[in-house]
C-alpha cells in the first residue's frame, strides 16, 4: 500500500522573511505515494528524505535539486525530471514501521510527518495525517497552508 504525501511549505508574510518549516500531510491513494508542495514564494525544495524512523541513515530515499524549481508532486521512489537521486536504500514501506518525510529548501530545515501504513488505512478518504500522526480533514490542512503562505 502506498501513500499519498502532501506537502506544503510556508512561508513569511514579508519578502525578506525566511519561510517557516513545510507543513505536510501524508494520505494513501491507489497504492501510490506522492508528495505535493504548495506553491509558497518563500519556499522551494531542495532535499526530499524519506526514513524508517529508529533506523540508520543508510535506510532512506532521498533526492534533491539545484535548480530551484517549484515542485508540485513526485511519486516517492521515482526522481521527478531536473532532480537526482542521492539515496536510495528504501523502496517500499512495509507495515509495521513507522517512517518520517521530510523537505527542504536551501537555508531552512522541515517539519517531519511520521506514519505507518496502518494509520493510513484507518484515514477516510478525505483525511490526511500530519506531524506526529494527527488526522485532519483535506479542507483543514489546506486552509492552514493558504493561511501561511
């Protein structure tokens, strides 16, 4: 089972201000995971990095960019056009496992999501999850990520 990620970055109310930490929400759609990013003028990811939480390091996918080119959605385990692998010992999720996502951009760290496959079956199909695992409505997160960019 996948998992549908959303992603969506903040960002300051002046243009000088850095962007704060992405928000992201994590949601299973049709056994595949995607992340989605808001379109935030203060935030464009650099660095996607997917991990078993407790785990080493060695046990992620992560890819990154230079460019600097808004990204919209990518299906994890699959490097969208203009970005690299860096990473790539993790290729499925498996049950049982609890996992944490995480975006950056060039001078700010991110917010982690943490999930199972287990909390992502038990979403309705309007729901996500985000932070540490709290169920919110679609509605919800985007009006928070509206509110912040």
């Amino acid at each position: 089972m996948g998992a549908f990620l959303v992603f969506t970055a903040a960002a300051g109310l002046a243009g000088c201000t850095p962007a704060e930490p992405p928000l992201a929400a994590v949601h299973s759609i049709g056994g595949e995971t995607v992340l989605m990013l808001a379109d935030c003028p203060n935030f464009t990811a650099t660095h996607v990095s997917v991990f078993p939480i407790g785990n080493t390091p060695e046990n992620s996918w992560e890819i990154s960019q230079e460019t600097k080119v808004p990204l919209r959605e990518v299906t994890l385990f699959q490097a969208p056009d203009g970005w690299r692998v860096v990473e790539q010992t993790l290729g499925t999720f498996q049950p049982g496992k609890k996992y944490s996502v995480y975006v950056f951009d060039r001078s700010d760290g991110a917010t982690p999501v943490h999930f199972t496959l287990e909390q992502l079956a038990e979403l309705e199909p309007d729901e996500v999850l985000v932070g540490r695992g709290e169920a919110v409505t679609l509605n919800q997160f985007h009006e928070k990520a509206d509110r912040a960019c």
